[in-house]
C-alpha cells in the first residue's frame, strides 16, 4: 500500500477510480442478485411476499441506477480520502491482527456498526425536516415502490452526509482494514435487503431475540409509506427507543411472511 503516495493528485485519482469500480461492482454485484432472484428469474415464489405486487418502473430503476451511480463517485472519493489519511497516519486503521487480538475484529464492527445507524438514525431524521427534504431526501423518497437498486439512490447532498460517516469512525476506533470492508459489504447487502420489496425474514422472525432488531423489507417499506416511522438503518433499536416504530410494522410482517 505505502509504495504509493497518494497525496499526488495522479495516484489519487487513479485510487478514487479503483474505488468508484470496487463500490459501483459491489452495488451491482449484491443490487443485481437481488433483483434476478426475485424479479427475472422466479417472480411467482416471491409473490406472497412482496410488500407491494406492483414492481418499480423502468423509469424509476433508470433513475435509481443514475443517482447510484453518482453515489458511487462519492464513496469512492471518501474511500480515497480515507486511504490517504491512514497513508499519512492520521487514522486508527491497523495491518496486523495481532495488534489487538482477533477478539477485537467483532467488537470493532459492533462498536461501528452501532456508531453508524446512531448516526444515520439521527441524520435520517433530520432530513425528514420539511425544508431539508424537499432539498435532498426527496429523491430517495421519490422510489414510492422500492427495489433492491433504490438502495444508493440517494441526492449527491445525502450522498456526502452518507459518505463521512466511516471515515470520521476510523480516526478514533481501531480497524483492522478488512473489518472495514466487511462494514462496507454489510451495508451494502443490508440496504439492498431493505429495498428489495420482498420479506426475506422467515415467518415470527420480529419476535426472535435476533430479528426483533433487524431491518428488513418489511420495516422499512413502511418509511418510504408513512415517512414519519422506521428511521433506523440496520437494526431497530433507535425507533424502539424513541418510539418512532410504526405500529403497523408487526401486523405488515405476518402478513408478508404467511
């Protein structure tokens, strides 16, 4: 990694292109199986399951692929910032395992994860003020029926809000890099779930001591409906807190899950 100088604006921009093709692969990579599965190839198995029987338009897919793709340049741009802050030391991101032990992999990424949806709970809530969605959440709200290609379909002014997060973590938390790129998977696959339009949780999985702090397709379709309820990101836990929970959340579940 440091045979490289990324503070040169050539290498920079030659690492902020390998991201924008890491992320842009990722989205399509866990995006694209979603929608094959669930939309080309058996459609009638997933019907009963579906939160709306009606699937995004072809416009609407072009749309969210278009600011997708845009997201993307920014991820990548923090990707690459947050690589030249580690070149230069600034950063907590460590090579060696041994440094902190394999029992802090798994307490970093819950240690992160948690950091993230408080922020992103709070952020989300923010944007759902009547001035500030009308200027950049709106556009993801426009996805009325969400499919697993919504999922980065975000205005470049949420996108940047949404890209700091995780370099701002990894200036004080301990990472190893390859937890940081399992965070970065997680969130990716996790937003895809949620978009997807389809339950993919098994029937009563809301009560298990498990799934009761899960977001899935389920909990999260009812935000893009009410806008008022489920601001969460991965799990449940801020709306149970702060009592921002839909109350049709339980009943939409066994529904969508019989």
């Amino acid at each position: 990694m440091y045979q490289y100088d990324f503070t040169e604006p050539e290498n920079f921009l030659i690492l902020t292109g390998l991201m924008f093709l890491i992320v842009v692969f990722r989205y399509t990579f866990v995006a694209g199986i979603f929608y094959l599965v669930f939309y080309i190839i058996d459609p009638k198995s997933t019907r009963s399951r579906k939160i709306f029987q009606t699937s995004a338009s072809k416009e609407q897919l072009k749309k969210e692929i278009f600011w997708s793709t845009f997201t993307s340049i920014l991820f990548a741009l923090a990707g690459a910032g947050m690589v030249v802050l580690w070149q230069l030391g600034h950063t907590a991101i460590y090579e060696y395992i041994d440094q902190y032990g394999w029992w802090w992999i798994p307490i970093s990424f819950l240690i992160a994860t948690f950091i993230h949806e408080t922020y992103y709970y709070w952020l989300h809530r923010w944007m759902h003020k009547p001035k500030v969605y009308r200027l950049i959440h709106k556009t993801h709200h426009d996805s009325h029926i969400t499919s697993p290609w919504t999922s980065f379909s975000f205005h470049p002014g949420e996108g940047v809000l949404q890209s700091l997060i995780i370099p701002v973590i990894v200036l004080f938390l301990p990472m190893h890099y390859w937890t940081i790129v399992t965070l970065l998977t997680f969130m990716t696959l996790t937003s895809a779930i949620n978009h997807s339009n389809v339950e993919i949780y098994p029937k009563g999985f809301y009560k298990h001591w498990l799934g009761k702090w899960l977001i899935g397709a389920t909990h999260h379709s009812l935000h893009h409906t009410q806008y008022r309820y489920n601001f969460g990101l991965y799990f449940t836990f801020w709306d149970k807190w702060m009592k921002t929970e839909s109350a049709k959340y339980e009943g939409n579940f066994e529904k969508h899950t019989n």
